[in-house]
C-alpha cells in the first residue's frame, strides 16, 4: 500500500503542493521552518483526521484561508482509492473516499495506517500511560474488527457511570452500568492483550538489533488487579469513586510497561535508545500489520538525524526500508540520510518556504 499521488492545499505554510511520491524512500529536505514536517502533518492529517503537532485543529489551517484541502491517491493490491479531506475553520470536517462521503474517522484510519516517529516520540516512554494505550489501540484497532465498537462502548458506559457517581448515586443505580462495563471492558481487554502477546514476539527480534545487550521487557497492565474480579473491585470502591467523581481502575487505566530489569526503561536507558526503543515499537507494529492483514503502514519520520548517531541512522533506515512500507523521511541536511544509506533514496524533495520540488 502507497500513495502514489498527494495534493496539498492551505496546510500550514504550504498555500499548494503536489507530489507524486515513489512507493519506497521518499525524502524530503529543508532549511528550519521551510514546511518538511508540515508535509507528514499533511499526510497524517488526512488518515487520522487530526494532527500529531497540534490538539487544535484550526492552527494547521493556513493563516490567509478559512479551510485546508487534501487528497491522495492510495494504490492498494493494485487497486486505487482516492482520499480527500476538507477542514474548516469552523471545525466542520469532509472526508470523501472514492467519492462516497465518509462518517466516521476511524474509516480513514481504517483506509490508511500510519506510523509517525519524531523526534517528540520518545515521549510515549515518560508521558502518562495514555500515549502508550493509544499505541496499544492502534494495534488493537487493526487488528480485531470487533474491537472499535467494544471500546466506544466501555467510552459510553464510563461516561454515564461517572455521571451518576458525581450526581451520588446509590450502588443500586449503579450496578446496572458496572455489569456493562465489565462485558465491555473484558472484550476490549482480550483482544489488547491478544495483541500485546503477538508483538512482543516481533518485537524481541527488532530490540536485540537496535539494542543488543539489554533486555528489555514489554508487558501489558489491563487496568486492574488481574487476580481480582472487575465486578467486585467496581463494587469495593464504589465509595472511593463517588469521592473521587470517576471510576478509579478500568480499561480506562490500561498501560504498557517496559522495563530493563527493575527498572522502568525511563531510567534505565539514554535518549538516544530510547529513542530506538520507540522506533522498534513502531517498526513492530507495522510488521505485525502487515503479517496479520498483509496490509503495510506508512511511516512518516521527522527528522531522524536528531540524536542518533550514523550507524544507528544506519540501522533504522535499514529497518525501515525492509518492511517493504512506503516511508517519508525529513532531514534539513540530505546528506546525514544519503550517507547511511546502501543507495539512494527512491525520490527527494526539496522544501523551500512552503514550495516542494521534486528533485530530478
Ligand atoms: N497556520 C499556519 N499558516 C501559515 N504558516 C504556518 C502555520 N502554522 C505554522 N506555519 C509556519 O510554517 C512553517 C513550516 O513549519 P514546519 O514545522 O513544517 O517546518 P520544518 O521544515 O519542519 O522545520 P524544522 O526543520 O525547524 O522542524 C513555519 O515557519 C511556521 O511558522
């Protein structure tokens, strides 16, 4: 799966841009503030429907316009899917795949995976667990079809649990909404679980190759006591939530935990692997994709040179470009990713104030 074809309109400093990008290296060089990142915002933007920069919406719109307009052309098995997207300022979102109006966003994120590394990632190691279940959901997301409606539905149950704490309500009330919750949470946490299990197992593989010598171990914490029954615990600290106002352990509370020994990873190792930790993580699960579904993600790397040194550049891109994926790389000097790799990039573009050529 590629994008053969990408249009870009209003996005950040980029007022229009058309790339025709191969479906292997792509990369995509710049001076600082010349619109190389806006080009992955671009991308992700038009499969998740938001940006991976911003909360705000409306901030990737071009200063001088009221709406941004993107389209792709997605080759997929040999087929075409056209993608477009129109957001405007007033928040109002159309998405259109092959000229058929979409709903909801997760069929974009259905039609198009993607694996974003910056050089932020390694954030997803320190920030709470909620980067780290979003990464678990992603997974999960792919790879069951049952699992988006199971999780919408804890979502709704939790809502409406919460509300009758912060209104007092007696247990009775509540009982009915917890033997929810618990069918819900139980679906939502199998197939998690099913996933974290199968990408440990790919996962091992990558680790020893960016880092050999430490052993790293990745678990998953369902948000809850495991040995504990949900019912029970939901009904034991029923006064602690009417307390608190929420629901204090659930789905809602899941986590993945990667250690080094006793240690959390955090403290174990330095930004540097942390930052090949994340990458492997997220090489994991677009192979996993692709062995569960023989669908390929694309990866959009934003400046891979920071804080990597040239054999473990090296090392990454030749990672990458193994699984076969279509990949966007963005560096500011070309040649801190020309020299790490065993040939040239597939297509270069050159960024300059928001205009994008393609390098010939
Ligand atoms: N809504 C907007 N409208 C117009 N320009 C914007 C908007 N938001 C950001 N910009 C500008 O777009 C430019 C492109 O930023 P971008 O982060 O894509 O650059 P970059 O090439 O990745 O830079 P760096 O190498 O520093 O990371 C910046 O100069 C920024 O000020």
């Amino acid at each position: 799966m590629s994008l053969s074809r990408i249009t870009i309109g209003s996005f950040r400093n980029i007022s229009s841009a058309s790339l025709n990008p191969s479906d292997g290296l792509n990369l995509i060089y710049g001076q600082n503030g010349s619109g190389k990142t806006s080009i992955l915002e671009a991308i992700y933007f038009l499969g998740m429907g938001r940006s991976f920069r911003s909360h705000l919406s409306q901030r990737v719109i071009n200063n001088d316009d009221d709406k941004l307009t993107l389209f792709a052309n997605l080759i997929q098995d040999e087929n075409d899917c056209k993608i477009g997207l129109r957001r405007h300022r007033n928040g109002e979102i159309e998405v259109k795949i092959n000229g058929e109006k979409v709903k909801r966003l997760s069929t974009l994120a259905e039609t198009l995976p993607i694996q974003v590394i910056t050089p932020e990632s390694f954030s997803l190691l320190f920030e709470g667990p909620k980067a780290r279940r979003q990464f678990i959901d992603w997974g999960a997301f792919h790879s069951d079809p049952h699992f988006y409606q199971a999780w919408v539905n804890v979502r709704k149950v939790l809502k409406q649990r919460n509300q009758l704490l912060r209104n007092h309500s007696p247990y009775s009330q509540i009982q009915f909404w917890d033997k929810e919750l618990v069918r819900y949470a139980e679906q939502v946490t199998d197939i998690r679980n099913r996933y974290v299990d199968s990408l440990n197992e790919l996962l091992k593989g990558i680790i020893e190759r960016f880092l050999p010598q430490v052993d790293i171990k990745v678990s998953f914490t369902r948000g809850w006591d495991s040995k504990t029954d949900f019912s029970q615990l939901l009904e034991n600290q029923y006064s602690r939530d009417v307390a608190a106002g929420n629901t204090g352990s659930g789905p809602h509370k899941a986590d993945l935990r990667l250690r080094v020994g006793n240690l959390p990873v955090q403290d174990a190792l330095s930004r540097g692997q942390l930052k090949l930790l994340v990458c492997a993580l997220r090489i994991a699960q677009g192979k996993l994709l692709k062995q569960q579904l023989n669908k390929n993600s694309i990866y959009l790397v934003d400046d891979l040179p920071s804080e990597l040194d040239a054999q473990h550049r090296q090392l990454l891109l030749q990672q990458l470009t193994e699984t076969g994926a279509q990949i966007f790389v963005t560096a500011i000097d070309p040649l801190a990713i020309v020299d790490s790799l065993s040939r040239p990039p597939d297509r270069m573009f050159h960024v300059e104030q928001g205009l994008v050529t393609v390098i010939e």
